[in-house]
C-alpha cells in the first residue's frame, strides 16, 4: 500500500531565509504585533514576537497572554498587523 504524501514545504535561498530573519529581529526589538503566514496553517497568525530560539529554531509568538511556537522554517511572510 502506497503512503500518501503530504504537499512539501516550498524551498527557500539562503538571501530569502536571511531576509526572513532580520525581519523576526527586528519585529522583536520593535516589540509591535505583526501578522505572520505559516505554511501549513489556513489563518494568519497575530502576536508580538516575544523569543527566537535559536537552539530549537521556534519563533514564540505571544498574543493575549498565550505562547504559540512557530518552527522557524514554516514561517513564509513577516508583516504588519
């Protein structure tokens, strides 16, 4: 029997990756909510970004009170709320 295959995580440059972190550091630094779109998820997540790990490679996004942790990797878009 032949294992579906879940649809792969589009591929990346190392610019793109780059550019995709110094935007999580500054909206760190910033401290301002921002709007991130995760591969995978059908919203778009809201939260000021509160840790980036970079010994597990998770983004903590804080919103209301509640952690949510975003693999690095899966984030696609950094942009204002």
């Amino acid at each position: 029997m032949a294992k579906a295959k879940a649809p792969k995580r589009p591929t990346r440059d190392e610019f793109e990756l780059e550019e995709l972190g110094n935007q999580l550091v500054e909206a760190k630094e910033d401290g301002d909510i921002r709007a991130l779109t995760v591969w995978g998820e059908t919203e778009t997540v809201y939260g000021q970004i509160t840790v980036l790990d970079s010994r597990t490679r998770l983004v903590h996004v804080e919103k209301d009170g509640v952690t949510n942790k975003i693999p690095f990797l899966d984030i696609m878009k950094v942009s204002y709320a």
